[in-house]
C-alpha cells in the first residue's frame, strides 16, 4: 500500500509542473497583462510627463517605468527562467503579489477560500447524502411513479444550467417574494448575533445558492448510482445470491450496493476540486466572494498571480482528489489490490 501510494504522490510533481508551466506560458503570450493595464491606468490618469507613446496599446509611461515593470513581473527573463523563479517562489509558500490589489496573492485567496471551502464542502455533503439512497431507491422501483416523477425532477435541473437555476431562483424567492435575500455570505450585522443566529444567518443566505450549485451535480449522481445499482442487479451473483435464499432486499445491501459505489467514488475526487474551486457565475449572481469570482476577476484585469495562485490550489486538490478517489476505489472494490494496482 505504502508503494502505491508513494508512487502516485511521486507522480503529482511532473503533472503538477506540466499544468503550471502551461497556463504561465499562456499568461506570457496572450494580448493584454499587467503592465499594459497600469498603462492605460496611467493614460486615464494623466501621468503622461517624460512618458513615450506605445503605438500598439495606445498608452503611455515611462521607458524606465516599463523596464522596472517588466523585470518585476519576469517578462524581461524568456519563458523557462521565469517560470522556474515563479516555481522557485511557490515552493516558498510565496505565491507573489496581485498586480490589481497590491496585496500578497495568499492573502486574497485565505480571506476568500473559507466561503468556497463551505459551499464546497456543503454542497458535497448534501449531493451524496441525498444521491446515493435516491439513487439507491429509483433502482429499487425502477419505472415506478416515484421513479418517474423523481426522474422528471431531476432531468429538469441537469437541464437548467446553475446560473439559469440561480438567477430564477433569486428573481422568485428573493425579488419577487423576498424570502431570502438577494445576495451576500452574511448580513451586516452578523459579528453581533449569537452563535444560534449566526448559524441561521448563514443559512438563511446560503439556501438558493447552494440549491443552483447543486443542480447540475445532483442528477449526475443521482442516476450514475441508480444505473451502477440497476447493472449490478442483473450480474450473475445476484442470482447466485437469490438461489442461496437471500431475498433481493438483503442482496442488494450485502452485494450489489458496494460494487455500485465504484462509479460515485472514481468522480469523488474531481469533484472535491470543481466545488473547492467555486463557480463564478453563481458566485456573481448571489454577490458571493469566494474563489470562483475572484478567478473570474483576476482573468478579466489580467491579474495574472491571482490566477497563477488560484491555479497552483486548484490543481493541487484535483491531484490529490484523484489519489483520494483511488483509495475509495480500492476500499469499495474487493479485486482490486494496491499492490496490484497500475
């Protein structure tokens, strides 16, 4: 077990690599960036004493103010030299400075990680408790009314993209009958409430934005456990199982549901990722500042620490996440061994 695991850990380093130095030279070659955005700033402004004319961006600065920029930001250096002085940074838990917030790129992520990291872990919670026995259930009474009018449900909001559910959630419950409210993590007063009414405080503005995160995901595992359990019912141990006297009941608790866990465990990693990492469009929508938004504003002003930063935590909850989801493969599936495993 200890090889295996050394292995794929061993194995998150090239990857790890191969993802960073892909969006950084990306970050490198794209129109746009840092120092043409403090150009424009600086045309706006005003600042245009002893400042040269850039013909191809229509702004103005400094020669010298271009050369302190560039090499501030490693876009004197070619490509590899400054990625591996970025990569050189990172391992020193400096993920630099935002070209937009003049802060340090972890201070921005940690004031924001804690409201994706709840409905993240929320949402992931909630998915599977409710999934799996529903999904469990309509594979039990497969082309009943429950499992029709559950499946009509469902199909409804895989069908609905999120930000379609959140925007029509907030125009019904929150503008047109002001049961919740519009947007926010917390009210303006919640430092002042009580332990009891902070929680409530949280989830009275938490409800609709975790029923549009949870849309899309809950049909998906909803129907991979109903069709994982539904497959695994017409295998041939189950009917062994029925001729030793197990009644289907017992040999699907006993059998058929362990087997039909592979699937939901094998997606439990990239969606630790995905949920962790928020959305923006829902996050925009409900006025939510988690990590999903603050990506989306860091690409559109070309904020590119944020963005680099967001991805070096982004990309290490997936590789992690798909170590972990390993470990439940092989816990819920009895043939597989990690010393046999690939």
């Amino acid at each position: 077990m200890s090889a295996y695991f050394i292995r794929r850990f061993l194995l998150i380093v090239p990857t790890f690599i191969g993802i960073t130095l892909l969006v950084f030279a990306v970050t490198r070659v794209v129109p746009g960036g840092p120092i043409e955005r403090m150009m424009t700033a600086a045309m706006i402004s005003g600042e245009q004493a002893g400042a040269r004319r850039d013909t191809q961006s229509g702004n103005t600065l400094s020669e010298e103010q271009i050369q302190q920029l560039e090499a501030y930001y490693g876009f004197d250096k070619p490509i590899l030299q400054s990625y591996a002085d970025w990569l050189g940074k990172v391992l020193q838990f400096d993920l630099g400075e935002s070209s937009r917030y003049h802060d340090p790129v972890w201070h921005i992520i940690k004031e924001r990680f804690p409201v994706s990291i709840f409905y993240g872990l929320t949402t992931l919670i909630i998915t599977y408790l409710v999934c799996i026995p529903l999904g469990v259930s309509k594979a039990l009474h497969h082309n009943s009314w429950f499992d029709n009018a559950s499946s009509a449900v469902i199909f409804l909001g895989y069908a609905l993209p999120s930000y379609v559910v959140g925007i029509a959630l907030v125009s019904l419950f929150a503008a047109h009958w002001d049961v919740f409210p519009l947007g926010g993590f917390v009210s303006d007063d919640y430092d002042e409430l009580n332990t009891w009414n902070k929680f409530k405080d949280i989830l009275y503005h938490g409800t609709l934005p975790l029923i549009a995160y949870m849309a899309g995901s809950f049909a998906v595992t909803t129907f991979m456990m109903k069709n994982a359990l539904m497959d695994n019912q017409a295998a041939d141990y189950m009917r062994t199982a029925a001729a030793k006297g197990l009644t289907r009941s017992k040999a699907v608790w006993r059998h058929a549901f362990r087997n039909s866990l592979i699937p939901i465990a094998t997606s439990f990693g990239g969606n630790i990722a995905f949920f962790m990492s928020g959305s923006f469009l829902i996050e925009t929508i409900f006025n939510i500042d988690g990590i999903g938004l603050l990506g989306y504003e860091a690409i559109l002003e070309r904020d590119y620490p944020v963005v680099l930063g967001i991805l070096v935590i982004t990309s290490l909850l997936f590789l992690i996440g798909n170590i972990i989801s390993d470990f439940l493969v092989a816990l819920v599936d009895p043939r597989i061994r990690f010393g046999e495993a690939r």
